[in-house]
C-alpha cells in the first residue's frame, strides 16, 4: 500500500510538470522562467533520484527519472538562451536598453 501511494504521488507530480515542459520544448521560449531556480531544482530532482536509488523505492526512481530528463533538458535550453552571443544590431535598429534577467 505504501508504494502505491508513492507511485500516485509520483504520477500526479511528474504529470503536472509534463504541460509545461511540452509547451516549452515546442515553442523554445524560455524567457519565463530562472535560470538559477532550474538550476537548483534540477540538481534536487537529481539528488531525489539518488535517494531513490538507495531506497530502492521504483516510485521515486520513476517519477525522478522522467523529471530529471524534461528538466535537464529545459535548463539546457534555458542556459543556451542566457548565454547565447549577442546577435549583431542591425543598422539603424537601436539596442535594447536592459539585459534579461536569469
């Protein structure tokens, strides 16, 4: 009964994140979010798998796996995006007048 309930919980989590992690891997538009939050949330999930690995607890391996890999992938984007080189200005085009926030 008990991993049942784990792997209910870990269902409902790991399937409420999935809607976000689409629309964002479809659009590649990453300006919503921080880069320092995924970043930390990215290595806890991380961190969460191991436990679950030391557990030997399939309900939290599972929903931690699947999180780890819309998430790392996100935060790649995101990365990619917050680091990416200046595009050139084009003549007579004005630069924009603040840097995006992380």
């Amino acid at each position: 009964m008990t991993e049942f309930i784990g792997f209910l919980a870990a269902i409902l989590t790991t399937a409420s994140f999935v809607p976000q992690a689409v629309q964002i891997l479809r659009t590649r538009q990453t300006d919503g979010i921080s880069l320092i939050m995924y970043a930390m949330f990215t290595v806890g999930v991380a961190v969460w798998l191991v436990y679950g690995i030391m557990l030997e607890s399939p309900s939290i391996i599972g929903a931690n796996l699947v999180t780890l890999c819309l998430a790392g992938t996100i935060l790649i984007l995101k990365a990619r995006a917050v680091f990416a080189r200046p595009q050139p200005i084009a003549q007579g085009a004005t630069a924009p007048t603040s840097a995006p926030i992380a």
